[in-house]
C-alpha cells in the first residue's frame, strides 16, 4: 500500500522534533459551483535540523509518533 504524501508550507518549528505543516487545496461548491481555497494543518515528525518556518517541505503519512503526530517530514523543497 503506498503511502500518501502532500506538500505545504511550515507554519511553526517551535518544538523540538514536530512542525506544523500548513496544506492547501481548492474545492468546489457542489451547487453553486464556486471555488474555494480549503486549509488544514497537520503536525510531522521532523528529524532534518535546518527546516524552519515558511520553509516548503513534503511529508508522508507514517507510524503514529504520539497522539496526533501521524506524519513524517521527506524532505525540504524550498526555503
């Protein structure tokens, strides 16, 4: 089963080995057929040691690490 992976902005670094990973996407209205812009956070498990906010980065869904931590930081695309 492969696993799956999204790409979205680092929003806050301030613990030790978790991010909080901001993911946009566009949906659309199912009657008035508008788009929208939809977001969602989601905290990653971060063993790379130079990621910092606003930092764009994929992650990949993993193990769960603790309670709400259930992905895990590939790599860093852009600074």
């Amino acid at each position: 089963m492969s696993k799956r992976t999204l790409i979205g902005i680092v929003e806050s670094a301030k613990m030790t080995q978790t991010v909080i990973v901001k993911v946009g996407s566009i949906k659309v209205h199912p009657k008035y057929h508008k788009r929208f812009q939809v977001t969602k956070k989601y905290p990653a498990h971060n063993e790379l040691a130079d990621i910092k906010a606003g930092d764009r980065v994929e992650i990949e869904e993993s193990k769960p690490y603790s309670k709400t931590v259930n992905w895990n930081v590939v790599k860093k695309l852009e600074s």
